[in-house]
C-alpha cells in the first residue's frame, strides 16, 4: 500500500475545526523566511512569512487542536522561536519549537 500524500491544503481534520494561528519572527535583516512544522511535512515552500516595515516577519496558518512542532526558517537556517510553548526534540534529536493549540 502506498503512502497517499496530501498536498498541503489542509483538507483532512484530526478533532474538528482548525483555527488560525498566528506566528512572529524577529529577524530584520533576513531576507526570506518561513514556517516549517510537523504540519507541513518541515517544507520551507509551504507558509512563507510576510515581511513588515519594522523588520518583523508575520504568517497565519490553520492548525487543528493539538501540539505542533516547528522552526522558523530565516535564510534556510532552522531557528527557535523565543515566544514559543516550549522546546522539545525532533525525531533527528534537533532543538524545535512547541505550540499548543486549543
């Protein structure tokens, strides 16, 4: 049996309604960055930040009821976000960021 991938629209719904959630990462002199995550298979394509004018970078993303893991993605370094739940291992044993969504 094959592993059927979905395309990251999000269609399927572990318990429910998912929510927006809002992301901040203070990075002013980068130059791209976004949101990799359990949610969307760690793809740096998927959820691109906003940059805005005071050189904070801004993104909102669905998330279904539960924990999530994630990095910020600042110029194709992994970063920890300061203002997260916490910080748990992935399966590499890296450092990621924890958010809990209710």
């Amino acid at each position: 049996m094959g592993n059927n991938q979905h395309n990251g629209n999000g269609r399927y719904s572990a318990k429910g309604m998912a929510k927006p959630v809002n992301f901040l990462c203070i990075a002013p002199d980068a130059h791209e960055v976004s949101v990799i995550g359990d949610f969307n298979d760690w793809n740096g394509d998927a959820h691109a930040m906003n940059r805005q004018f005071d050189g904070s970078w801004i993104t909102q993303i669905e998330l279904n009821h539960g924990h999530h893991r994630y990095q910020f993605l600042i110029d194709g370094r992994p970063s920890l976000d300061p203002s997260a739940n916490g910080v748990v291992r992935n399966e590499k044993n890296q450092r990621v960021s924890l958010i809990a969504v209710s």
